[in-house]
C-alpha cells in the first residue's frame, strides 16, 4: 500500500491511513511518500546552497522546521509519543543546519532530498506506537537499491527484504519509505521525482505480493485530465501495457516506471483515493478488455528535433548515426517520424541539447521546436479500430498538429502540438471521442 503526498500531508489524512492500513489483517508493506510540499522545498534548498546562497537555505530550513513542528503536534496527543517526535524532527533539522556549514555537492544533495520520507515514516510510525498498533519499521535504505545506470536491482532487493521479513514472521504491518535507495557507490540515492509509486511496485514484485495498491487524492486514473477538462470520469479496468502508455505520456497519478515491476510478476495495480476509499479506483491487470479510445495523457516540456538531409534516401545507415548520438547523451526519444528527405524525433531532456545539434548538423540541416505538447489516445488496438484516426484528426482540426506516431503501438497514437494548444486540444478530443 502506497500513500503519497497529499495522504499524508495533513494529520487528518495521516489518521485516514492508519485506519486504511487496520481495517483488515492482510499482511502489508506501508510504503509512504514525504508530506506534501516537503520535497519541493529540499529542492528549493538545495538549489539555494549550489547557488551558495546559505541565508537562502537556512530561511528555507526554517520556514519547512515551523511546519513540522505544527505537524506534529496536530498530529500526536500523548506527551511521550510528543517527545518522539520533537526528537526526530530535531535530528533531521540538526542534520540540515549542518548541512550549510559543509561543502556542498550532488551527493549532499541526494542526502537532503531523502529527509522527506524519512521523517513521514517515522512520524507515523509514532503515530501507531502511541495508537498500540503492532507495526515494524522497515528502513528503505536497507533494502532498495540501484545499478550504475540508476536502475533497480530486483533481484538483491528481493533477497535483502525477505531476510528481513523472515526475522518478523508474526507481523502484519511493515512501515517503509518509498523514494528513497542506495546507489552502486552504498550513497543515499533516490528513484527521482513521483519514485514512491516505484518503489511500491519494486517491493510488491520483491515480495510478490497479491496486489499493489497505490493511494492518491484521486479516484483512480481518469479519461482525461481533470485539472483541465471538465467532464472526466475513472477508468475502471487498464491493462498493463495501456497504463504504461498513460503514465510515461503525462498521467500524474502514476509514475511512468512503476508499471514493469508489477508486470514482470503479473501483480495487479490498484490505483485507489485515500479520501474516497470505498470508490472502485483503476484496476490494472494483464487482462486487455474492449477495443477503441480509453483515455488522454499530455506530457509537457518536448522538443521536437528535425535532421533534414536531401540525400537521406540514399544514405545507407543515416537513421542509425542520428540515433547513435542521442545513445551518445543518454538522451531518450519520445517520438519518431520519418519521410524520404527527413528524420523528426522528440526529447524531454535538453541537458545535452547543443551538443545533439551540434553533432547532427553534420548530417544534415537541424530545426528545433521548443515548448511542445504529446498528446497521447490510448486505449486497446486503437490503432486497429476503424474510425478511430480520423476522429482523433477531425477533433483537432482547429490546430496545427506537428507530428503523428501511429502504428508503432496497438495502444497509442501520439500526436505532437505546440503547449500553447493544449488545453483547448484536450478539450476537443474529449468531445471527439468519448460518448457521455
């Protein structure tokens, strides 16, 4: 059971969770994110201490140590579970002040991001202590782990945690933090941004566990983007590879990686609202059901990237040294289109953007569109339903669409567009395609 941001962000919604993890006597893994707002603010100040701003910093250590100490007593009402928690709100604030007396780096950086979820945990781990509800502290850093290239590694995280859970064969509930982990060097690393949703699926997968349950504010993954259109509604059923499609184009409610652990293992995801717990959510299986559109994602922040070469039909191998220097920059492409003359693809990552330019000038002209928008139609074999292409295109007749991935998943038809079109194409797609 993943609980993120916002369930936890207020004492109320801490109390909502205890209750959600006691109603019945499954064993569980409780895996929690940082309050909300926490995380925006460790990375506010640690931009301020890489621009050696260390009155910045400190304001910013302060302002976040006030909210704590609220926090907690909103949130605690013995005075020997109080004193707990003023103990560990004071270690990790001590930890922080020290911080602005050091030189900083990335690895320091790594460590104040983490401070989040360690102090949701523990705080709520007190919370059940001085509730009387049996639970084990179950430290992340202890188990979770990536490779070199930043990715999980299953396999020891699976045998490290079910050593540890041999040692509680008797309990029910196991508190951890999601986020969080070791990197190959044995530093405190982390799963970047949205990761506790990760790391729930990881340790569901480790443990193969009968279901993954991921908490939200949200009653499950929606048709459309409610924060943009009006009418939406929860999609009951995804499959796997659809939910993929949905959170690597722009679904917030789920982090894009969190999907292949669960289905390596074939585990079911539950995406479920903390504040609507008896709602049906989204269940995510292996199982595909229906044909035709389910829902729209959007992903901000694209480049579009266009190598134009008059001799391309000719050049044998020029598709794979323009891909060779995105493998170059580890920089991931989103989109592929291609004609004789042409090569356009998409990236999210502009860390390396000159140096692509630079290099593939050589093979031909380079034409860069910033601020770019992928919409994503997902849903079973849309890309073999009849009709479904052209009403994605009538709807977006009123815009001008930049590029079209089609067919390259039976799941998927992309389309790029400029941002400032958005909102107003999410609009029209809804009207398009979904009957109310």
């Amino acid at each position: 059971m993943k609980f993120g941001g916002t369930s936890v962000g207020k004492p109320e919604r801490m109390h909502q969770v205890k209750d959600l993890i006691t109603r019945d006597s499954e064993k569980k893994i409780v895996v929690l994110s940082a309050l909300s707002g926490t995380t925006n603010a460790l990375v506010g100040i640690g931009e301020a201490l890489a621009e050696a701003n260390k009155d910045l910093a400190k304001e910013r250590i302060d302002i976040l140590h006030e909210h704590y100490l609220k926090f907690y007593k909103d949130l605690l009402k013995t005075e020997t579970a109080r004193v707990k928690a003023e103990k560990i709100i004071k270690e990790h604030f001590e930890f922080l002040n020290i911080i602005l007396k050091i030189s900083f780096n990335e690895a320091i950086n790594r460590d104040i991001l983490a401070q989040g979820e360690l102090l949701s945990t523990k705080l709520f781990y007190t919370l059940l202590q001085e509730l009387d509800i049996p639970a084990v502290f179950l430290p992340a850093l202890d188990f979770m782990s990536i490779d070199e290239n930043s990715e999980p590694e299953l396999k020891k995280i699976a045998e490290k945690v079910k050593a540890i859970l041999a040692n509680y064969p008797n309990d029910r509930i196991f508190v951890t933090q999601g986020y969080i982990c070791k990197n190959h060097r044995n530093e405190v690393d982390n799963l970047k941004r949205g990761g506790s949703d990760y790391s729930a699926s990881l340790i569901g997968a480790a443990v193969n566990a009968e279901v993954v349950e991921i908490w939200t504010d949200i009653d499950g993954m929606h048709n459309n983007d409610p924060r943009v259109v009006d009418k939406t509604r929860p999609i009951a059923q995804l499959s796997f590879d659809e939910a993929a499609e949905l959170a690597y184009f722009g679904a917030k409610i789920l982090h894009p990686a969190s999907i292949w652990p669960a289905q390596m293992y074939n585990i079911p995801v539950k995406l479920l609202n903390t504040m609507e717990p008896e709602a049906a959510g989204t269940t995510i299986t292996a199982k595909e059901q229906g044909t035709g559109v389910k829902a729209l994602a959007a992903k901000d922040g694209i480049t579009a990237i266009k190598i134009k070469s008059s001799r391309m039909l000719l050049a044998y191998g020029f598709l794979r040294k323009v891909f060779e220097v995105f493998e170059k920059y580890k920089t991931s492409i989103d989109m592929i289109t291609t004609s004789e003359v042409a090569v356009s693809v998409t990236i999210d990552d502009l860390s390396h953007l000159e140096d692509i330019v630079k290099e593939l000038e050589a093979y031909g002209i380079v034409e860069i569109d910033n601020n770019q928008t992928i919409i994503s139609v997902v849903g079973n074999m849309i890309a073999e339903s009849r009709g479904t292409l052209a009403k994605i295109m009538n709807s977006l007749a009123d815009f001008p669409v930049r590029m079209v991935s089609y067919g390259g998943s039976r799941h998927n038809v992309s389309l790029l567009v400029d941002a400032k079109y958005k909102n107003d194409a999410l609009k029209s797609l809804n009207n398009g395609l979904f009957e109310w």
